[in-house]
C-alpha cells in the first residue's frame, strides 16, 4: 500500500519511517477536507519509529491539500533539517518550537497537531474555555489544558509552560491562539483534533444562538468523557481513520508519493 517514492527511498528511510510518512501526510489532506487549515500556517509532526530524537514535519510552503509522503521534512528536537533532503529554510523552526518541546517531555506523543480554525480561535478567546455542553465536548471533561497566550511561539523559554500546562491531557486550547491535539498514534491524533474542532463549532453557535444553555448533570460528564476514552482503548480510532482515508485516495495527486 505504502510503496516508496524514488525521490526519497534511499537507505536511510525505512519501512517504518515511509510508513509514517504516509499516514501523516494522509493527516495534513485530511485537516484540509475538513478546514482546519491556515493557508502555510500551523503543523502536523510525527516521531519517526525507532528513532526517538527525529521527526517529520511539513516542508514550509506546501499547503495541506498537495502534502505527499515525499514533502515531508526529517528534523532533530531543535528543528534542524537531518539529511540532504532539504535545505534549512524548508522548515519553520519557530512552528517546530511548540512541537519540539512536548516530543522532548511526553515520549508517548507521537504525533502532535496544531490548528488555527475559527471556532478553535473563537473558544480560545472565550474566558469560560470549552463549556461541557455537547458530547463533542464532554469528550474533553477535567481532560484538556490550558496554555496562555504569550505572543508568536518564538521564545524557547516558553517550551516548560506548554509542557506543563499541556500536562498528562490529550489536547489543549492555546489561548487567543488556537488548537492542539496529540496522540500515541497518527489516527489517535486525529482523533482528538477532530472531535475538539467540532466541539468548538457547536459551542460558537450554541452560544450565537443567545438562548440559555443546558449542562447535563456532573456524573454524566463524567461517565461520557470516560465512555470516550474506552472507544479509543477499542481502537474505534483506527476504524474511523480508515474510514476517513476514502475521503482522500481518489485525488490527483497520490498522498503516498
């Protein structure tokens, strides 16, 4: 399914890697069909199997629609490109910085999403953060982090407060800023971006509606975050990223190239 493109396959790649390559690709085309993209802006990476210090992130410039396994960028904890595959102005360092640190401290991250949609940015804004008032969001209950807005993510100094905020949560709100999404693997990953965009959509227009919200009882948040947490245990994840992956094989350009 997964056949290597001749640009890339040298020795250095392997099965895994090329692998990986694919799926996160696959990742980038699938936030494009769904609108969780920032024309250049925002990023997608992933640690390669079996080689803890590297990563592979978007080749700078590319839109999420076009990614193909072959754009995708080799780069250490710092951001610094590995290899000749590319020059060091293909990546955004100042992107990877986000990303560079919860790779570093949570090592069962592996695969990091960052989004900058309107309902994203909307809730981010929003003092009461993501209200328990959907099952999208209930998803989420006593399980997402907070990071406050401290400008462009250029200072590094800033890596141990998005570590710390992010904490042992499968995602986070970036205050005045955005999304953000990990996961143990490409599909959980996916997951989670998914199912916290969607939350912040019904809540943008639960809340345009003006009418008085209903939240459901405090056991029953409880119990439905719970009853999320087994359908990943169960692999549904899987399943519905297979599923999702029809969304985006009858394209012109092949994402496993």
């Amino acid at each position: 399914m997964y056949q290597k493109d001749r640009a890339i396959s040298c020795d250095s790649v392997t099965d895994e890697e090329w692998r990986t390559r694919c799926d996160l690709a696959a990742l980038y085309r699938l936030l494009a069909h769904f609108h969780m993209t920032d024309l250049i802006d925002t990023h997608i990476s992933a640690r390669i199997p079996g080689e803890h210090e590297h990563f592979l992130i978007n080749r700078y410039g590319v839109l999420f629609h076009e990614m193909r396994a072959s754009d995708l960028i080799k780069v250490d904890r710092e951001g610094h490109v590995v290899g000749a595959e590319a020059n060091s102005n293909s990546v955004n360092k100042a992107g990877f910085n986000i990303h560079s640190a919860i790779h570093t401290a949570r090592v069962d991250v592996a695969c990091i999403v960052h989004t900058h949609t309107a309902a994203g940015i909307a809730v981010s804004a929003q003092e009461e953060g993501l209200l328990p008032i959907s099952q999208h969001a209930l998803k989420f209950y006593n399980r997402l982090g907070y990071h406050d807005y401290e400008g462009i993510a250029l200072n590094r100094s800033e890596q141990q407060r998005l570590v710390n905020d992010l904490g042992p949560h499968m995602a986070m709100i970036l205050r005045n800023h955005g999304l953000l999404a990990v996961g143990r693997t490409i599909p959980e990953a996916f997951n989670q971006i998914y199912f916290l965009e969607r939350a912040c959509q019904a809540q943008v227009q639960a809340v345009a509606g003006g009418r008085e919200l209903r939240y459901p009882l405090e056991h029953v948040r409880e119990l439905t975050a719970q009853q999320s947490a087994d359908e990943i245990d169960q692999n549904l994840d899987v399943l519905a990223w297979t599923a999702a992956l029809r969304l985006i094989t009858n394209t012109e350009s092949d994402f496993r190239s």
